[in-house]
C-alpha cells in the first residue's frame, strides 16, 4: 500500500513544544513514579521476597525495548508510535493490528484508573456515592487532555514534584526505623537481593514477568514525537531516561520496604502491603499520606494514558484507517486531538460501570507487550536487516527486547488471551472493511512543518 502524495491540512498539525524533560516527567507520570508500590504484595509473594531482583531484572528487559522505540522514532516522528512504525517497516496491515491492539492498553489504562481512583475516594468520602466519583474522575482525565500540551507538561511536573515529597518521606521514615532495630546479622542488608533460604530459578522468573508491569506506560512518550523538538533525539534519550529512572527509583523504594518488612513476614492483604509498611515505618500519618500519593500517581498515570491514545488514535485516523474527519480533527484553540480525549473519555466512564479493577488490569498486558514486540522487530528490519553498515548491536538489542516481551506475553492467563484476540479480531475486519482489504492507500508520515 502506497502513501498518499498529499500533505494533511495544517488543522491536522500538532503543537512542538516539548523539550527533553518535559518528555522525561510525561513518561514518569505515565509509568508512575510510585509504579511499585501497589502491586508490591505481588511481587514480593512471586518472586519470594526478592522484589528489588526482579526490578532491576525487568529494567534491564525493557531498556531493550525503549532503545527500539527511540530508534525508530529518530527515523518516523510520527504519533502514531507502534502503528506507523510497524505500518511503513514491516506491512500495513501489521501496523493496523498493531495499533489496534495498543489501544486496548490507552484505553482500559485510563478506566482502571477511574475505578482505583473512584473506589479510594468514595472509601475516605462516603458521602459522596461511587457513580458521581466515576464522573468526576473521568471528567478531570478529559479536562486535563483537552489543554494544551505545554500546560499537560506543567501539571505532570506538578504531580511528580508531589509524589516525589511523598517518597522521600517513606524512604527516610525507613531508614530510621531500621537504624533503630537491633544489630543486623551479617546478610540483612544484601538479603532483598539474594535470600539464600528462599531463592529458587523458577520463583525469579515468575517474580521478574510480573515486574515488567512496573514499566509499562513508558511506551507513550513516543506518541509524543511530533509534540517533541528534536524528536530524532529527544523521543530516544526521554524513553532510555524514563526507564531508567523508574526503575532505579522502584529499586530503592522496595528495597526499603524489604529491609522495613523482612521476608517471610505476611501481609493482612496483598494489595495494601506497602501502606502496611509505611505504617510501620513512619506511623498512621505516613501511611494516610502514601495513599492519597497512591491516588495521584493513578491520576496522573490514567491521565498519562489517555494522552497517549489520544495520539495514537490521531495517527490511525489521519493514515485514514480510522475515519479521518473525527479521529484526525485538531482543536483550533488548544492544538490537540479534542474529539479522541472525549471518546476515551467517555470509553472509560462507561466502562467503570461495566469492568472490575481486576478485569481490567489482566487485560492491558495483551496489547502493550504485542505493540512492544512488533516495535522490535521493526528496529531488528530497519538497522540490521535493511542497514548496509549494521553491526552486531543492531540485531541484539531488539532481538532480546522482542524475545522477552513475546515469552511474558505468551504466559499471560488464558482468558486473557481470548478476550485479546477476540478485540483483535474485531480490529482486523474493522480495519479491512475501511480500507477495502487493506488495499486502500494510508499514509503514516507526519504532517511537513510550517
């Protein structure tokens, strides 16, 4: 399928206004600089204790990743991220089901979000009932989304700033305690990393599968490319630093916990266990404190991840694989995709009222690790494959990246792997009826610059 010679009207441009770290804290705020915390019991039950292990194991693993995402995001600045590269390296109707299968992560993100930010507040008020939460949450996503992108970067160095405050309280209310405990033995300050007693090959595999969820979200900053100045640099550097960062920060933040709440030391409930630990830490006031931090740091991820499908979306419909005139329709005002932000919007407070937290969390694993393998396979055509000067490097990084995503993809749970070929499924006869077999022509480059 053939691009179209056409260049989109200029209402089909995007504002470039982001710098570096305005990326760097979008993709913080997308994976949560908390991102361990509420998924800790989790972790620490998988991988018997050895939390800051699998952390740093599933950092490593998706470096690989962000390294494809930005390479190929210095070659096509394009929001349509994941769609357009698959779409023009590899074949168009991958690309479509690329991105289709994508947007089921943009999508239930920001509704999970709702419903763990509605079920927290509706708990602290309840005079307030869990519908008109929903509303509000939903509502404040869209409000924010709608402005422009430079006042979205402001507000999500704002909440970074807050959770950072937050953090920092946690890990210096840890190190007094533990300084206040009696003489350690020789292993108590290495155990979080390797515990002799509990060890097992087969535990840390299990235990590194489910943290690699810590990460995931980072993928949005390359949505960003055509926001971004100097996308050929920055979208790469923003995705490499964003991983890096939250995967050093989720290290420590776990390993103080570890030391707080040795292993083989149960939980009252899995999904509380960090605030169990910041209240033996630091007391009542720390835990109440780290669960509103919990609260905004699910705001600001479901608002992260809205951004982001709003983007992609834009991408897809002004490729015309999706209808052109509503999904590739910029605001005058605000320079953003206005109509996608209500869609998801709306997407999502509907779904609040249909799909439990849980439902929802299993599901968005299917189409971020299936977007993150075809980004790697189109690093591995484009810098090995296609590159006459290519190197060794060239196929490595995005070989690893694309083996472990697909090894962790395909042990996800079986219902999981229907409900996402069914959605797939619908995607792809969608996808064919709107582009007549996918013989249609669909344009995946970015608008020119004024």
């Amino acid at each position: 399928m053939a691009t179209e010679t056409s260049a989109p009207p200029p209402d089909r441009r995007l504002s470039r206004s982001l710098g570096l770290w305005d990326l760097v804290f979008i993709g913080i705020i997308m994976v949560q600089p908390t991102a361990p915390m509420t998924a800790y019991g989790v972790f620490y039950e998988k991988g018997a204790g050895h939390v800051v292990t699998t952390i740093l194991i599933a950092m490593t693993a998706m470096l690989f990743t962000a390294i494809s995402y930005g390479r190929m995001a210095s070659v096509y600045s394009s929001a349509g991220s994941a769609y357009a590269y698959v779409g023009q390296e590899i074949h168009p109707t991958l690309g479509f089901a690329t991105g289709w299968s994508m947007l089921m992560d943009y999508v239930l993100n920001p509704l999970i979000c709702v419903l763990w930010c509605s079920r927290t507040t509706a708990g602290l008020v309840p005079a307030i009932p869990f519908p008109l939460w929903v509303c509000f949450f939903a509502g404040a996503f869209a409000w924010t989304n709608l402005r422009r992108i430079r006042a979205t970067a402001r507000i999500n160095e704002a909440l970074t700033a807050v959770m950072g405050v937050v953090i920092v309280a946690m890990l210096v209310a840890s190190a007094r305690y533990v300084f206040r405990m009696p003489v350690h033995d020789a292993g108590f300050f290495t155990r979080p990393f390797y515990d002799p007693e509990r060890f097992s090959w087969p535990l840390l595999r299990s235990g590194t599968a489910v943290a690699v969820l810590t990460y995931l979200g980072f993928d949005g900053v390359s949505t960003l490319s055509e926001e971004a100045k100097n996308p050929k640099r920055n979208i790469l550097l923003a995705m490499v630093l964003t991983c890096l960062i939250t995967g050093l920060l989720s290290a420590v933040e776990v390993y103080a916990a570890q030391l707080v709440w040795p292993a083989g030391k149960g939980f009252l409930t899995v999904e509380t266990a960090y605030i169990e630990t910041a209240r033996l830490a630091g007391g009542a006031i720390l835990a109440v404190a780290l669960s509103l931090t919990l609260l905004v740091a699910n705001f600001g991820s479901g608002s992260g991840a809205q951004l982001s499908g709003a983007r992609l979306l834009y991408g897809m419909g002004r490729s015309g694989a999706l209808p052109t005139r509503f999904f590739a329709h910029i605001s005058e005002r605000s320079r953003v995709p206005a109509n996608n932000v209500l869609l998801i919007s709306g997407l999502a407070l509907a779904g609040s009222f249909v799909l439990t937290y849980e439902q929802g969390a299993e599901l968005i694993n299917f189409g971020a690790l299936l977007g993150f393998m075809g980004v790697n396979l189109s690093a591995f055509r484009r810098f090995f494959l296609r590159n006459p000067d290519r190197r060794i490097l060239d196929a490595v990084a995005p070989l690893l990246g694309f083996t472990i995503c697909a090894g962790i993809w395909w042990n996800l749970a079986d219902h999981t792997k229907v409900v996402g070929f069914t959605w797939l499924a619908v995607g792809l006869l969608f996808g064919a009826w709107r582009t007549g077999g996918f013989q249609k022509q669909l344009s995946f480059d970015a608008p020119p610059e004024d």
